[in-house]
C-alpha cells in the first residue's frame, strides 16, 4: 500500500453500484498522476462522503493506493481528508 496526497477532481457512483473518484497528486513525488480510481466495496459509501467533503471545501485527501499501479482503475483501500 502507498500513500499519496491528492486532490479529488471528480467523485460519483456507477450504474453497477461501485464508486469511482478521479485523483492527482499533489505531493511531488515520483510519479505524478491524475487517473481513476475505485473505492473499496466494503466502504465505498464513506469514501464517497470523505471525496465530497473533500472537493465541497478544497480539502485534500490522502489516499492509500495499491502497490502496483494498474493502467486504470486501481482500488483504493484508505481515504482520508485533511487540510
């Protein structure tokens, strides 16, 4: 699991039931990027609150990330707001 700090640039449901949210980095570290991601399934609900929260009050988030970034749609697995 890596974390990084991002700011959440899109958040929202699927038709299927999951929720996606797009990330970019802005924590400088190597490498930067601005992609999707999903929301783990046990706590999708929460991770979309804590995304909302996040984009309503120009929050960012710190995101636990898997390892091993896939070309899209990774899982994200921890998601926590701060100033």
């Amino acid at each position: 699991m890596a974390w990084r700090t991002c700011e959440v640039t899109w958040a929202g449901p699927i038709e299927t039931g999951g929720v996606f949210m797009a990330l970019k980095t802005v924590d400088n570290l190597q490498p930067p990027f601005e992609r999707w991601f999903q929301a783990h399934p046990s706590v999708q609900k929460e991770m979309l609150a804590t995304a909302l929260c996040s984009m309503s009050n120009g929050m960012r988030v710190d995101a636990a990330l898997p390892d091993s970034f896939q070309p899209e749609d990774g899982v994200i697995e921890r998601l926590y707001v701060h100033k």
